[in-house]
C-alpha cells in the first residue's frame, strides 16, 4: 500500500504520540500529544490533488460511471463515479473535466472532480477529492 503525503505525516504524528505515552509510562512524567486526523471515505482515495489534471475535448460516448473523452492526442476514459447524468452529455458535447491522472495496471486512469460544459458545471468531489 502507497501512502501520501499526508497519510504519511499524520501517521508519523502517531508514532510520535505512541513514543511520548510509552515514555511518560517508563518515566513517570507526564506526557500529552495532540492528534487531528481527517477521516475520508475510501473511495477518495484514489483521487491526488498533485496529479490534478484539465482535460479539453469531446463525448465520444457514455458507460455507467465512464465518459469516453476525445481530445487531439486520441480517447481516454474518464471515470465519474456514481454520477447518473448522462442526458447532460451526448456525444459530440464539449466539454472541460477537472480530473486526477494515475496509473494503474500500466494504463492511464483519469478520476473526474469536476465536469465543465456550455450548460454549467457538474461537481462530483470536493476540493480534496473526496465523493460529494
């Protein structure tokens, strides 16, 4: 398992608190730590805001949870979740999407945030990525 960034501090705040409880016990002193924690469900965590992409182009077409996105390189699948709103987007709809790029199984994956078209906006995750 990766850990990120922030996974990876808060964890090492952990250890830090677990060492000063340990010592405190050994030692008969007193010791207190502080740890904030942000719980998020699972499914946020495949989105990384440091792999934050914009992607520009149009529907090719639509699959449960999938947008099939052509931009001049070529097709990429765009994942949206849970997200049921394929009347907004019939292909040949251009569109902008906010999305996280990762790799996976040796292929691109793209996670969908936010989905722009000449209508609106569609957001799916918050500004941390977490599932609205």
């Amino acid at each position: 398992m990766r850990l990120s960034n922030n996974q990876f501090r808060l964890l090492g705040v952990m250890v830090i608190g677990v060492a000063c409880s340990i010592i405190a016990g050994k030692n008969s002193a007193t010791a207190t730590a502080s740890v904030s924690a942000r719980i998020v469900p699972r499914s946020a965590l495949d989105y990384d805001l440091s792999n934050e992409v914009l992607l520009q182009g149009q529907v090719v077409t639509r699959e449960p949870g999938i947008i099939v996105l052509r931009l001049t390189a070529g097709t990429v699948r765009v994942d949206t979740g849970s997200w049921a709103g394929s009347e907004l987007l019939r292909p040949g709809t251009r569109i902008e999407v906010v999305a996280s790029r990762r790799q996976e199984d040796g292929h691109q994956r793209f996670v969908a945030r936010e989905i722009r078209y000449s209508g609106g906006a569609v957001v799916l995750r918050d500004a941390q990525g977490v599932p609205l």
